[in-house]
C-alpha cells in the first residue's frame, strides 16, 4: 500500500501499481493533475487540497490504518526558501511548510518505508547542509536512510532525466535498483560522481541497450501541425518491444494533437536536422536575446530530437525556444502523447484539463518505469523484512 503526498498526475503512483502496490490516498493542490489521477487511479482517494490543510491524523483514520501499517509513504515535496547563510533553521522557515507536511505524514503514519525524490540541486543548496539536516531530521524517525542520484535512461525510459532518490526503511536498509539499460548522461552535478551508477565497458554487454527516440514514439501516428485529436487510432505496427509494453490493448491512444507554430519557428525549424539546435538557424531568424548567446550556451533551444539518441529531460511546456521538442522526422513539436511516452506513461493512460496543463503535467511527472524499479527494490525489503505475520502483527497494533 501507498500514499502520494505532492502526486501529479501520478508517474510514481502508475510505477508503483505495475511494482504491484495498491495506492490508498493521493494528494496534490494542482485540480487538473488531480482529475487526471482521479481518472487512471479511480481506487484512490484523489485529494486536491492544498497540504496545508490536510491532517495526517484524519487521514490515516479515514484509511482505517494503524500506526505502522503502511507499507509506503512516496513524494517529492518542493523545496523553497533556502537560507545559505542559515540553513539550520531550514525546517523552521515558513516557506518550507511543504518539507514539514511530508515529515508530518512520516511521523504521523510511521509507513514500514519511504520513498522522497527531488532535483540533484537539493544537494549543493545551503552547501549540503540543507540535505544534511533533512537526512538528520528522517533519521531521528527511526529510518535507516540509502541515497542515490538516478538516471531514468537506465531502466528503459528514452530520456535523459536526474533525480535524487532518498530511501527509508525502519527495517533494514533498502538498495537503489541498479541499471538495467545501458545508456550515459552527463551528472554535471553534486554528487553527479559518487552518487550515480558508473557504468563500464563490461556493462555495456550484459545491459539492454538504450531506449531511443524512435524505439520510443516511432509508431505513433504521423501528424501535420493541427492534425490529431484527443483519441486516435494506432496506424503502424510497434517497431520496438517498449513500444509493443506502451500500447493501449484497445487500439486507441490519447492526447495525441500536434500544435501549430508561429510562421517565425516554422522557418527557424527548417533549418535544424536531426541532432541540432539553434546554431543551425541563420543569425539573423534568431530571437534578439539569442542572437547574443554565446554558442556554449542554451544547448537544447530549438533542438530537433535523434531518432537514435535519447530525448532531453520532458520539460513543462512544449516550447522551441526552451527545449528540444521539434521531432525528427516530421516538422512539427510533440504531442502530449510523445511526451508521455518519454515519461514512459502507457498510452492508455489518459491526461485532463487544458492541453498547457497536460504538458506540465507530464512533465513534472517522475517517468513511470524508474519509479517501477525503484518500486520492485522496496518491495524487496518489505518482503525480507516485514513478512505477512510481521505485518499482521504490526496493523492489528
């Protein structure tokens, strides 16, 4: 069992039921991300309230839980008002009350484990110690406490995504799953050296190789700008294993509409291949602001994804000037869809709300298939240390 405090639309949640887990409350203050969590999880209590007003007493008594019977408590609590000069007092800072709500959930469910993801940064803000003191306040919960940076590439999903990952257990001590695909990214980070897996030329016989862009959407129909709609038909047959895992069994997908463009990116899209970006537009179709940009700088802008490369990190709005989002092969930006499908969403997993909404959603989201490796590493240690006679032992108080 689960309960996801900050949940999206819900990629840890879908990760977690492919793992086998069952997800008992969810909660987020965005109302669409709510209604589309409410949609693909109907098991769940979908709660769309801000945190703040939420009591994890009432809650868990609603749940008809006892103290410690929760198998897993997951979330990503945004992480605001940072004092460099005094992170000590981090956890007191008003505009952290985010943080504070999930270690009150902690404190008030005492779940057999926890899963909390964020962005690598968390770790060089405050110079560590921001991390530090978070660490030392879940360790005076009674959790044993396992760190890593992950790359999403590494469990199949065809994107190059960091997040941290912190572990609890308050039995023993939970691993990082580690790579299943082979696949290199670039940790320019803290931690990005001593906290990822290092992958060797050894690895790279024995690892499924990468998931690439065209493994990834390759199958999806093709689209003129303007064309598609909220459910469509499949036209091709999977060209690849992951796509044959992401289809919909009942021959239809969702949120698949390709976009318009301005006349100015139209003209500035024809100019980049496969592979490139803004330094392939002529000087002068730039935007004055990059027509200053060094040429180190902003290198995904106006990006034309690889068929046989990775996507960049889905961003929250399907903008040329902000990221790689020109397809390869057909001249348009991705569809709600193709975006989801980097997230490793399965295409019957259906998005709400406007479409500037469904974009963000997807791509705040944490891709379902790390999530699911992630997953299948706690249930180890649930199963090894919380057997069905400890676990009965523990609900029945």
């Amino acid at each position: 069992t689960t309960v996801d405090l900050f949940c999206g639309a819900g990629g840890i949640t879908e990760g977690f039921r492919e793992a086998g887990f069952h997800c008992l409350y969810a909660n987020d203050v965005m109302k669409e991300a709510i209604e589309t969590f409410s949609y693909n999880h109907p098991e769940a209590i979908a709660d769309n309230r801000p945190i703040e007003e939420v009591e994890p007493a009432k809650i868990r008594k609603r749940l008809g839980l006892a103290v410690g019977a929760l198998d897993v408590l997951v979330g990503g609590p945004p992480c605001q008002g940072f004092s460099i000069n005094a992170p000590e007092r981090f956890l007191d800072d008003p505009r952290n009350k985010l943080f504070r709500h999930y270690a009150k959930f902690l404190t008030e469910f005492r779940p057999k484990t926890f899963l909390f993801e964020n962005v690598p940064g968390l770790l060089s803000f405050g110079d560590g110690k921001v991390f530090r003191q978070i660490e030392k306040e879940f360790s005076k919960l009674g959790y044993n406490l396992s760190v890593r940076i992950l790359f999403a590439a590494h469990y199949g999903v065809p994107q190059e995504r960091w997040r941290l990952i912190l572990l609890g257990a308050r039995s023993g001590e939970i691993e990082h799953p580690p790579p299943t695909h082979w696949a290199t990214g670039r940790a320019n980070f803290r931690g990005g050296r001593d906290m990822t897996f290092s992958l060797t030329a050894a690895d790279w016989q024995r690892l499924s190789p990468s998931v690439v862009v065209q493994d990834a959407i390759g199958d999806l129909p093709r689209l003129e700008m303007g064309e598609g709609s909220e459910e469509v038909g499949y036209t091709a047959e999977p060209r690849s294993a992951f796509a044959r895992m992401m289809r919909n069994p009942e021959g239809v997908t969702f949120n698949h509409y390709a976009a318009k463009l301005s006349k100015q990116n139209i003209e500035r899209m024809n100019y980049v291949p496969p592979g490139g970006s803004w330094r392939d537009i002529p000087h002068e179709l730039l935007p004055k602001g990059m027509q200053r940009a060094r040429r180190s700088d902003h290198t995904k802008r106006y990006g034309r994804l690889h068929p046989e490369g990775l996507s960049g990190t889905v961003l929250t709005k399907c903008d040329p000037h902000w990221g790689t989002v020109f397809l390869p092969d057909q001249n348009r930006t991705l569809t709600v869809r193709e975006a989801a499908r980097f997230q490793t969403f399965p295409d019957f997993y259906k998005f709400l709300g406007s479409r500037v909404s469904q974009y963000e959603q997807v791509g705040n989201a944490v891709p379902v298939l790390m999530a699911k490796a992630i997953a299948l590493s706690i249930r180890d240690n649930l199963t090894a240390e919380w057997g069905s006679e400890k676990a009965t032992k523990v609900a029945h108080g």
